[in-house]
C-alpha cells in the first residue's frame, strides 16, 4: 500500500464542492477521501445506517474502522485537508436536506446513501421494507429538495449491473443503459431507444431499478443533470488514501449478507475457510477495484450531463468472471479447497456476460485489472485482522423464498 | 338512476372474499358496493386520507357524501349484505395490515390505495413526497405482507394508462402492458417481450410505473398472482348501488387538483362556468365510466393469472377522445362556452391515442359509450349540488414547474 496515487495540495483549480451522500460507507468512505485529496470541498453526509445493521446482525467490519468523527479528523489533520461530516437521514429528514442544500450550495451530490446488500434485502420482510423504503424515500427527497431549492446541482448516484439481469439480450453485449430496439407498427419498424428493460434479481436489485425511473422524470420534467453509474461487485479494501493510516481503514465486509464474493473468497482464504460458492459457481459477475470506483466517481464529476439532457448512464466495471474460475484461482493461490454450497438464490445455475464499458475507458480511466499482487494486498488485510472474524457469520443464510436449504457452518473457531 | 343491475341476494357460488384496499374513495367505494351485491365478502381497508385532503385543499365533493361508518351501515341497512370498515394505512401499519391478511385470509385484494391525481402530486415538494411515499411502501407492504403470510392471495391494482406516455409506439397501438420489440445482437434481431417503456407525465404516474416493478418482481421471485389494470380518465359519478339512496352517493370532484376532465365539464356546464380546456385542447385521452370501471374489477377478479405467471396487464378503457371534441361536445349540448387556458402541465399539445382494450371484451364487458343520456344524469347531479361548489376551487392551480402560468378564477360566486 503506497501514496504514489495522492496529489499534493489541494487543486484548486477544478475544486468542485461535492456532498457524499453515505460517505461513511465501503464506497463512500474512499470516494469522500479521493475528492478531498483531489482538492474537492468535501462534506459527508451518513445516517450511519451501515453501522447500526452491523449492530442488528451481531458481526463487524473485518478491519478496525474507527468513528465518523475521528475518520474526518485524522483525515484533516494528516493532510491539512478540510473533510466534514453531518449526521442526517436522507429518507427521514427532507427539511434538513432542504436547510443543507441552501446553506452549503454544492456543484455536486454523490449519490451512495441506499442499502446495498441484495442477501440483506430478502433476509426478512423487516429487511426488505427498510430497502425500499429507505432507498426510494432517499432519492427521491434528494431529487425533489434540488428542484425545491432551485439549485443547479449535479447527481452522481450509484446504480448496479443488478438492475440488466444476465441473459437477456443474448449474444448482444449490455449496453450503457440505453437499448435501440425495433418496434413492429402497422408502418413497418420503428427505432426506439429505450432503458435497458429491468430485470433485478433482489429487492435491493429491484430499488436501482426504480431509482432510474425517478432519474428519467426528474431530467425530463425539471431538467436536474444525473449521472447513474452500473457498478460490478467491488472488490478490494484500501485506497492511496485509506492506506495513509490505520484510523483511514476502509471497511471489509466477510459476513453472509454484506460480504461480496471476491473479497469473501480472499477472507476465507485468509483464514483457511472453505471457499464458499453458491450453486455450481457457473454465475458470471462484472468486477471493479475500489481504487477505480474512486476515480469513474471523479471522472462522473468532472463529465456532467448538461440541463435537458436524459441521464447519462456508465456501466462501472472493468473485467467480468465466473464464480468458479475465481473461486479456483484463489485456490490455486493459497491451496484452501472450494466448497459447493446450496444457493440461497433465485437465479440462472449458469450465465455469460459481456459487459459495454467503453465510457469511462473514453473519459480516462485506466482500468486497475485483477492481478495476484493486489489479490495478495487484500488477503494480507485479511490476514493481519484475521482474528477480528465470527466464523460463525460466513455463510449466508438469507433466502431468496422460504424454506431454501442454505448450509451449515463449515469451520468454527 | 336505477336498479336494474342490482343482483337480488348473494351469489354464494362465486363467493370470494375481498379487501378493497382504499375503498372509500371515488373508484373504491362503488367497486366495493359492487362486489358486495353479487355476493363477495367484502372489507373496506381505508386510511381516510382522501378525506383529509380534502380538509387540507379546503375544498369538498360537490356530493355529500357520508362518513365510511354511515355509508357502510345503510348499506348494510338496505341490503341485508355484510360489509365491513377497517379504518388501516397501508403504507404506515404493516404490522397490522400481516394480522389482518391472517384473520381474515381474503382470496383476493383490490388495491386502490394510492393518492391518484396528478396535479396534486405536482403541487409541492410535501405532495410530491407523499405521493411516492405513500404510493411505493403501500404497494410494497402488501406484496411484503402477502409473501409473509404464505397466503395465495390475488392482488388486483388500479393502474394508469399514464404508464405509457403518448405516442411512443407511433401507429402502433398501445398494447396491454407487454409489447414484443426486436433487441439487435451480433446474430441478427432477436424478439424480447418487454414490459412497455414507462413514460409517465407526473409525479403520480410516475408511481405507477414503479408499482409495475414491484409487481414484475414479486410474481417471478414469489410467484405472487398479480392484475395490473391500466385504467383510462373514469367519468360519471354514480352505480346502481351508490344511487339506491342518497347516503350512498359516490363523491364528485370538481377542483382543480382531484376533478377529472369530462367530469370537470360536466359540473362546469352544470353552473354555467367556462369549460377549461388547458393548452389547445389537443390533448387525446382514454375514458372509461364508472360503471364499466366496477365491472372490470369483479373480471379481474374472476379471471386471475396463475401462480408463476407473469403479471396480467389490462387496459381498462372503453373509448379515446380528444379534450377538444369532449369540451365543444358538452358545449353544444349546454350552450356555455369552452375557455383554453394556459396549460399547468409539461406535455405535448396534441396527442393521438390509440389503445388496445380487446381483454376485457373478451372477459364479457360490455361498454357504456359516452352516450347523452349519461352526460345528463352526470349533469344532473352536478346541477343538484351546484350549491355546493366553491368557484375559487376550479381552476388548476398545481404547475409542473415553479413559475409556470395559471389563469385566474373566470367566475365567482
């Protein structure tokens, strides 16, 4: 972990003033820290929502991350940096929005503060409501406390690859969020661009799906300028930025709902758990290192839609892989076997992928692909707070419908 | 008004029992005395909020009608049929709406519980958030509950013909919710069925569509048996049950907000008030009477889809107009002339609609045409409860952006 990727001092000569909304999160602890080492004005904005479920499901962050307030000093006072954080609940508390908007005038809002963990999302009907309640009331306060205040603000919201489906159009790479299609009339044919149709396989899913609808009427109807970007599963754990200082520590989720499978693999391996792959491992995912969601974040920023524009959608990904193949290479790696499981999920046994993501690549980006050293970088964070795990949290037991078999503990401590 | 559809005592044999989820409103409460008389089981779940609008807009229904617990015994009174209150806010008391389901294990739910005017739901960042919170957690707590009880219970939810916006497909008539479109891939055109594009004109459609999500998910993850019913602009005011007894009439709204635009003439050629056509009257839109909306329901209701099947979408209309024709017909038929007036809405000035409505036909509806002796009966009432209108409350008020024109009051009392 090295600071090669920090600027020094701040650059204001595209200092923009940025809220990140869920800023306290796994992508929005390192977005907020990026902009800020960057030379943004950056103000946090978190209901600390991620931490109180931590508290519900009894586990913790792998890695020691330390309190919001103690985060933002360190940050400031290592980098001279100024960071902020304000406690408000985006769904809840729309006033404050409003009184926040006014107060702080920013050019752009970052858009993470939703609950992102599909298992989550079907754990229980408290679970399910909490997701859409809490992602739909969320967005749309924010879209409709921007057209309240008048304010031209930009929206940089994080989607998911989740909203496409796998499957659907064929041999035809997905494409970045808008489809032409033919549509038969009595005139013959007619060309249609369309949203690429919906197809999420979680409620969670499901809420990025809505979020777009309330993305397309608020750029039709009041000409708000919104970025959506269709992330693949992040993997990895630090940041130039995070790396700085072991108070900077980003977050590494392991248990059976927040955990993704990438870095679950790496944890296991770390800890000598039986690599847990769901169904045959057939599913192929989109994947994008932490420290490139970071940058596409900035790349958004700085390539706004102009007002009257539809949304602009990038898909946020850089590789795509089979379960399987990863689940085999970090076995290769580390010599800790593969262990086929029932899957919790209602989905295709097996899928391709063939992902559209020539945006970003366009715009800059120079895509950070899987390689051993980072998988090594990663599992060494793993390792070293190896003894911070509950083993008894590393199978995923939300189903997708009730009375699906998930499976016991396969190591206990 | 008569009688002569009346069904004399319970129709045990097709018996079902059904909660009418917002059945004290305009399309709620006829439905519910309808379903009652052929022989349902029939509770009205309401949380009154029409009514409190109401309050709020300071505005009444040109009709008097009477409070649920009233209209609910003289029905009962007049008819010897059970018919039951529950005074419950589906968005608000999920925990309550998993008990009731359980109690009182209905075969089928109406769903109607949602605020429907689309002026309203443009009127102020409060009605716009309420209009989706509302909206949303609603349609979802009770797919949630459903799921949660284990009960195969059909849902059966009033829609929007607002979901597809006009003139999407070109000649190509709107189909019933599912349009079958040509996806290019590199191995030539493949054909997809896809959910109609959503195109929705406010706040409130935009509801709409993100119900259609809901439903999509919940039929394929949970097999959910779900009737989405694209309804068309309703007009007229009374059924054969509601016009058994002046306690039992149907409200009749007038104001700029909730009165609808046939209706809205009829009331204004009633007091000799100009008929406010917005825009150029260009606008073509889908109709469909009272009559014939309470009809469609108890179809629905008898015509389910499969457990596993996809959502059944219906277009419940039964005939097209332009706003235009419909103002110089009832213009003619009165003498009081047509007023255009600036229009509050964002859409195109002219429109052409034409809209597949073949299902219900086929099902056994068959349609009440916009015929004069309905208009006058409509009139009629409007005429005896002129008395009653508040001149201030009649011309749209609520714009689609801030600043937006709006004409002043043409008439007063």
């Amino acid at each position: 972990m090295d600071g090669a990727d920090r600027v020094d001092g701040p650059n204001e000569e595209h200092s923009v003033k940025v809220l990140v909304l869920g800023g306290d999160g796994f992508c929005g602890w390192p977005t907020a820290l990026h902009l800020s080492d960057i030379g943004h004005d950056v103000t946090i904005i978190d209901n600390l929502s991620r931490r109180y479920i931590d508290v519900d499901l009894e586990v913790e962050s792998l890695t020691p991350i330390r309190p919001i307030g103690e985060r933002v000093s360190v940050w400031q006072e290592l980098t001279g940096k100024k960071l902020s954080f304000l406690h408000l609940d985006l769904a809840q508390e729309y006033d404050r929005l409003v009184t926040v908007l006014l107060e702080s005038r920013p050019d752009a809002v970052v858009h993470f503060a939703e609950q992102r963990a599909a298992p989550y999302s079907m754990r229980s009907a408290k679970a399910k409501r909490y997701t859409v309640d809490n992602n739909v009331s969320g967005t749309h306060n924010l879209l409709c406390a921007i057209v309240e205040t008048g304010l031209d603000i930009q929206v940089v919201h994080l989607g998911t690859m989740g909203v496409y489906g796998y499957g659907w159009s064929g041999s035809a790479p997905i494409p970045e969020g808008y489809l032409t299609v033919k549509v038969p009339t009595p005139d013959g044919d007619i060309d249609r661009e369309i949203l690429h149709p919906a197809n999420p396989g979680s409620v969670y899913h499901m809420t990025k799906t809505l979020d777009q609808l309330l993305f397309a009427f608020y750029a039709k109807n009041d000409g708000l300028r919104i970025t959506d970007l269709h992330q693949g599963i992040v993997w990895g754990t630090q940041t130039p930025q995070t790396a700085l200082d072991e108070r900077l520590i980003n977050r590494f989720d392991y248990d059976g709902d927040y955990g993704t499978v990438l870095n679950r693999f790496l944890m296991q391996a770390a800890i000598g758990h039986p690599l847990t792959v769901h169904g045959t491992g057939g599913q192929t995912r989109a994947f994008i290192h932490i420290k490139d969601t970071v940058r596409c974040i900035e790349i958004a920023i700085d390539n706004p839609p102009s007002r009257g524009e539809q949304v602009k959608v990038f898909n946020q990904v850089t590789e795509t892989y089979r379960v399987s193949e990863l689940a085999e290479l970090i076995s290769r790696l580390t010599g800790v076997e593969v262990a086929n499981l029932p899957n919790p999920r209602k989905e295709a046994a097996e899928n391709d992928l063939n992902v559209t993501r020539d945006q970003f690549v366009a715009l800059g980006l120079n895509p950070t692909t899987l390689d051993e050293g980072l998988l090594e970088e990663s599992r060494e964070i793993a390792k070293k707070y190896a003894h911070r795990a509950d083993y008894t949290k590393i199978i995923a037991r939300s189903v997708w419908n009730k009375g699906m078999e998930t499976a016991p503990d396969l190591m206990t401590k």
